[in-house]
C-alpha cells in the first residue's frame, strides 16, 4: 500500500461525515433559531426579537462544550457592549463622538482573552446599540437582554436534546489510520537501509508530507472526539463519568500522543540518515552489518506501530522483544568497540539514541 492510499481512502468516509454533520448543525440551527423566535414573539412578548434566532444559533456548535463556550462569550461580549452603549448613548448622543468613544472602548476591551472568538460581539453590540436606540439606548437595549437569554438557552437545550453528537468513533478510526501510514513508513525508511537504496531520499520527501497530514487530520478528530464527551448527556450513558478527566477513559488520547512521539523520533531517523550518507564515506561509516541489524529494528517498530491494538497485543508484545533484542545487541556492540573518539561524531550512536527513545515510546 503506498503512502498516500490511506488518505485517499479517508477522503469519502471524511465527506459522507462531513455531511452527516452539516445536516445535522443544519436541522439544529433551524429549529434552535425559529423555537428562540416563537418563545421570545408570544411567551415573552416582543415584537420582532430579531436577537433571539441570532444567539440561538450559537448553541448549535458541533460539540455541547464548545457551544457553551461560545454562548457564554456571547453573553459577555453582548452585556459588555450594551455596558458601554448606555452612558455613552445618555450623555454624548449618537453622533460621530458617541461613535468615535463606544468604539475606543468596545475595541480595546474586546482584545480581552476571555471573550474568545466572540470578541467582535463588545464592539459591534456597542455600536448597534447607541445607532439604533440613540439616547433612549436604555430602552432599546431591555428587551434585547430577555432576547439573547432566550435565544442563548434555547440553543443550548437543542443541542442537548438533539443529535448531541460524540465524536470517539472517528477519532478511532483515524489513529488507525495514523498507524498503518506510520508503519508503512518505517518499512519504507528500513528497505532503505537495508539496500542501501540512493533513491530512498525521494520517496521519503515524498512521504514525510503525507505522514505529517494524516497525524494532523487525526489530531484533530481525536480532540474533537475528546471535548465532544464534555457536557454531553450520551457519555452518561456510554458510560463516560462527568467529571474533568472523563476523557481518560477514552484510551484514543493517549495512544494518538505516543504515535506522534513515534512519528517525530521516525522524522529524526531520517534526518540522520541523511546526514550519514551525504558525504562519500557515508555508507562506510553505517557499515553492511548495522545496516542489516537497523533495518530489521526499524521493521519490528513498524510491526510495533500497527498491531498495537486491542486484538493484535501478543503480535505487538512480540515484535517489541525482537526490536529490544536488536537494540540491545546493536547497543552492546558499540560498548565492545570502547567509547566515541572525540570531535567524530557517528551517525551509528545517534540512530541508536533515537531507535531505543521510540522503543521506550511504543512500551506499555
């Protein structure tokens, strides 16, 4: 299988998700934003409470936390603005001085780290509200608040109630994925020296990129995976206990950080390689015989990487006492031949360090 088949075959499962998801967030923000609508119009009794299906569109995010996040920054960003709005509104009036001073105050408290990405919200609710209330800013702004709680808690219990949506089994799949390109990958680096093959440089150029992508796509998934569980009322009933460290139940976690441990110590390999084979006397400095012990290390790493699961551990137990075979002899060899002359540096010793580094990595 090359490189890049594994995200090729991500692609449609990634798309038909994408799409499921888009429906979803979809139908949520429909009914999150016309039920704001009707509570504020007939319960509460506002005319055109156009802020309503505004804030209720904010608990509909694709996870309950972040939704949360974001209402409350909402909320804050809505009551901070109306807070600058009212006096500026009452003693200044909305002229281009009303403008110039809710401005200056809404830009430079919105740089505040706790509003989030709601930020824009101080400035903008700040402006909205000294134009359109004007000096009666008191008056308009009222109703409004009663608008953004609605729509605000509202959105909230829909995306609650509806589709609340757990991400683990994507963030399973793709460390599997994770896992397969990374042990394809040290295959490809052990063919390499083992033949001594010159054209090893290129595909592995080639492939770093690719590697580099699938990690990243599924770091994503798995973090996306791990703060879906918050505040979400299906990880009660998958079991998942509601309290800060939930998210260590849900072995995908760790096990996406050890691959990312395993794939930064593979980048370090190839970049020594290629330091050790850039001059003439490259090759001799590895020497045939520790080309042959490496690549059969690199290769049991690679077994490592990809039977590390729930059904393959014997498989992976047994590769990893061959990799630790081949590290300890390669290592004792080196403690036969005596210690590093000074001022040579040897690539042998190096690639050893990072060798027995990811084999501590991929060690339960």
């Amino acid at each position: 299988m090359q490189f890049g088949e594994a995200v090729r075959r991500l692609a449609p499962r990634s798309d038909r998700r994408s799409w499921e998801d888009r429906i979803k967030i979809t139908v949520k923000g429909v009914v999150a934003a016309v039920g704001a609508w009707f509570i504020a119009k007939y319960l509460v009794g506002h005319a055109v409470p156009y802020f309503a299906p505004l804030a209720a569109l904010l608990g509909v995010y694709p996870t309950v936390a972040r939704s949360v996040r974001e209402s409350i920054g909402y909320a804050a960003g809505f009551l901070v603005g109306a807070g600058i709005a009212i006096p500026v509104g009452i003693l200044v009036g909305p002229n281009a001085a009303g403008i110039a001073a809710v401005l200056v105050a809404g830009l430079l408290l919105s740089s505040w780290r706790g509003f989030g990405s709601q930020s824009s919200q101080v400035a903008f609710t700040a402006l909205f509200a000294l134009l359109v209330g004007g000096d009666r800013v008191v008056e308009y702004v009222h109703p409004r608040l009663y608008d953004v709680g609605v729509g605000l808690a509202f959105g909230l219990v829909v995306n609650l109630l509806l589709f609340p949506p757990l991400y683990l089994r994507r963030g399973e799949y793709a460390v599997r994925q994770v896992r397969d390109v990374l042990a394809e990958a040290f295959e490809a680096l052990a063919d390499g020296v083992a033949d001594q093959d010159e054209d090893w440089r290129g595909r592995w150029d080639e492939a770093e990129p690719r590697l580099g992508y699938v990690v990243d796509q599924a770091r994503f998934a798995v973090d996306q995976g791990r703060e879906s569980l918050r505040g979400n009322p299906r990880a009660r009933l998958w079991g998942f206990r509601l309290r800060p460290r939930m998210a260590d139940q849900w072995g995908t976690p760790r096990q996406m950080t050890t691959l990312e441990h395993a794939a930064a110590d593979l980048r370090s390999i190839a970049g020594t390689l290629r330091e050790a084979t850039e001059g003439e006397s490259g090759e001799l400095r590895l020497g045939r015989a520790f080309r042959a012990d490496y690549a059969g290390l690199l290769r049991a790493l690679a077994e490592i990487v990809r039977c590390e699961s729930g059904e393959s551990v014997a498989a992976a137990d047994d590769a990893r006492a061959r990799a630790r075979d081949l590290q300890d002899r390669l290592e004792r060899s080196f403690g036969e031949a005596g210690a590093e002359m000074p001022g040579i540096w040897d690539p042998r010793r190096e690639l050893l360090r990072l060798s027995g580094l990811t084999l501590t990595a991929l060690s339960p």
